[in-house]
C-alpha cells in the first residue's frame, strides 16, 4: 500500500531495502493492531498455557503475534533472518534470496502482562546489516552492537496505533488511520525535550537498587525541598513503549537499572529486541540511553537474549545519573536521604 510511511522511508531512509524491511514490519504491526484491538471478541486473551525460553508465560497473544511477524518477515526479501525474544534461536535459511540484506530482531508484544487490563501494549523492532548478503546468515551475525543498527522503531497500540520509525538522523510517529487502514505522518524529526521533571521506575524494586539510583531517585522524590530545588512527577505503566512514547512525545526518564533483586541477572530488560531498538530511536531524537555507565548502543552482545540495566530519556537526567554512577561520593549522598524512602513523607 502506497502511504505517507512509504514517501517518507524513500526520502530519509537511505536506500529501497529499508524501505521494503520497514514496510514489511509496519505490515505486521497494521496486523497485530487488530488481534490487540479484538483480543477478547475472537478468543485471544490469557496465557497461551507455555513458557518462551526466558522461563516466562506466554500470552496468546505473545505466540499469535509472533507468528504473524515472521510471517510478515518471511515474505520480504530483503530479510535475511530474524529473531525474537519468544523463540530460542534465530531463524535463518539458505533458501532466501541474496537480496536478502538485513537481520531484523523483535519484540512481538511488549508490555504482555498488560493485555486483560487493555493497557496500552506495542511492538519493538530493531534491523541490523546481514555482514555478508549472499550467504544464509549465522547465529553469531546477529551479535552486533545496536550502534550498527540502520533503522528501529516501534509501534504502540493505545487509544490510537502509534508506529515510529527511526533511520539515521530521523525519528518520524505514523499513525494507522482507521478508515484507510494507511499511515499517515503526524509528527517528523522529533526531538525530545533536554530536560525533564518525570521519571518512571518500580519502585517496589527500591531496595534493590543501588547507590546511585537510590539516590537520584531520592532527590527527585524531595522534590523543591530537596538538592534538584524542584518537584518531579513518577509514572509507571509496566510497558516499556508506552513508557518509551511518553518520553519521545514530552520528555522524562525511565530506569529499569541492575538491582539486586536477582543477582544472576544484570537487568530486566532484553538488549536486542528491547534496549538497542529505543536507545536507537532516542539516538535519532537527541535523547540518550545507558546501562548507567555505558552507552547501550556500545554494549558488545553476548548472546541474543541477553538482558542489561536501560536508563533512557532526556540528556539532562541521564547524564546526571552516568554521573552519579561515576561518582564516588554516592554513597555519602544516599546517607543523606537515607531516611527518604519512596513512600516515607520527605518532610518526616
Ligand atoms: O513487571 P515490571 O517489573 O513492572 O516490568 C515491566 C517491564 O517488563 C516488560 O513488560 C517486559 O516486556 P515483555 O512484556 O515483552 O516481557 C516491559 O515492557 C516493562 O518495562
Ligand atoms: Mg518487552
Ligand atoms: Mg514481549
């Protein structure tokens, strides 16, 4: 179909490959837009009765839609391989075509534990280059650095179907029109805002974190009577593209850092199909993304579903809190607020 998405991809998006990858993704999402809207109406809601190879319940929804992108990604040709946080190995095959130039990597349905509640849930994509088109790819071809990525994006099913789509230099929000069925542009070159005043964390984690955090969050809950000498507002939706729209649309941070709540993992969220693609997409709207230390679109994969800390939002905060996470003193400052927790009046 012939859109403003597909003017748009052969303006910013570099070559025609992008475009017939990206369109081929804003396909799947069109379709996944639908089951989301008419889950409970044709039988698909609640768990799907199976684990992914995280260990975690899948939806219904989870598998279907899975299935519906790699069957969007198998008619493209010029994908050479795919990977999803639902499935254990990456999907790769001799018999397509040497045109086949890119890896795409996804989240199907992010936000999953969401969906009986019908908050807003969405999808994440990353594509990287196949490092050499003309052979099936491998397993260890997907193992790039998200800095490598030629497009990312994501799209949102809330009240409206968001798609945002990120090539060098450029973040562009699409939204599905309901009648035509078509994307049209309604917002192009976003930037997000450079300071902010709302951050998003679980704070059920508090005692978790560390010192760092613990700390900048504590200042921003002392709000005008603390260090930041102004009041911050906190959201949650437990939806990591609501999260990350809210950001791209007017500023904040969010924070799922490394906590000590399960010490073998290092983070929450899955680097390949969930920080790489929105630290992209930030990238490209002048925002910032990091592990707390590092840049994420620095951090060397180990393995596809390997999972890191993600902080992310406007320059300001994030750089504050790299700089907190190099900050020695620290831990001095938490003792300062020590007696501030969360939910402990900053006043008492
Ligand atoms: O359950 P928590 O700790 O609130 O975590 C919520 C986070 O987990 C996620 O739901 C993980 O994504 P999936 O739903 O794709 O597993 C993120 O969207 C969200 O930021
Ligand atoms: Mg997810
Ligand atoms: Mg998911």
């Amino acid at each position: 179909m012939s859109d403003e998405l597909k003017d748009w991809l052969d303006r910013h998006g570099g070559d025609s490959a992008i475009t017939d990858t990206m369109l081929a993704l804003a396909g799947g999402c069109r379709l996944i837009a639908d089951a989301a809207r008419r889950g409970p109406l044709i039988g698909l809601v609640g768990s799907a009765g199976s684990s992914n190879v995280q260990g975690e319940v899948q939806q219904q929804l989870d598998v279907y839609t899975n299935d519906l992108l790699c069957d969007a990604l198998e008619a493209c040709r010029s994908v050479a391989g795919y990977a999803s946080e639902e499935m254990e190995d990456a999907i790769t095959s001799a018999r397509w075509s040497s045109d086949g130039v890119h890896l795409v990597l996804f989240d199907p349905l992010d936000g999953s534990s969401n969906i009986e509640a019908n908050i807003s849930v969405g999808t994440i994509f990353s594509v990287l280059p196949h490092p050499e088109p003309g052979r099936a790819p491998e397993a260890d071809d997907f193992l790039q650095p998200g800095r490598h990525q030629l497009a990312a994006g994501y799209a949102v099913y809330g009240p409206a179907t968001s798609l945002v789509v990120a090539v060098a230099g450029r973040t562009a929000v699409f939204t599905l029109e309901p009648a035509s069925d078509a994307w049209v542009l309604t917002r192009d070159a976003v930037r997000v805002p450079v300071t902010a005043r709302e951050f998003a964390i679980n704070a059920s984690n508090e005692r978790f974190w560390e010192a760092p955090v613990q700390r900048y969050v504590a200042e921003c809950v002392a709000g005008a009577d603390g260090p930041r000498s102004r009041d911050f507002n906190m959201r949650w939706v437990a939806s990591l593209v609501a999260e990350t729209h809210r950001i791209l649309s007017r500023g904040g941070v969010f924070l799922y850092p490394r906590d000590g709540k399960e010490p073998r993992k290092p983070g929450r969220l899955r680097l390949m199909y969930e920080a790489n693609p929105v630290a992209f997409v930030m990238a490209q709207a002048g925002a910032c993304a990091v592990t707390g230390s590092h840049a994420i679109l620095d951090v060397r994969p180990e393995g596809l579903h390997q999972r890191v800390p993600l902080i992310f939002g406007s320059a300001d905060e994030v750089g504050r809190i790299v700089e907190y996470h190099a900050d020695t003193s620290a831990n001095v400052s938490l003792q300062l607020f020590k007696t501030r927790s969360l939910f402990v009046n900053a006043h008492a």
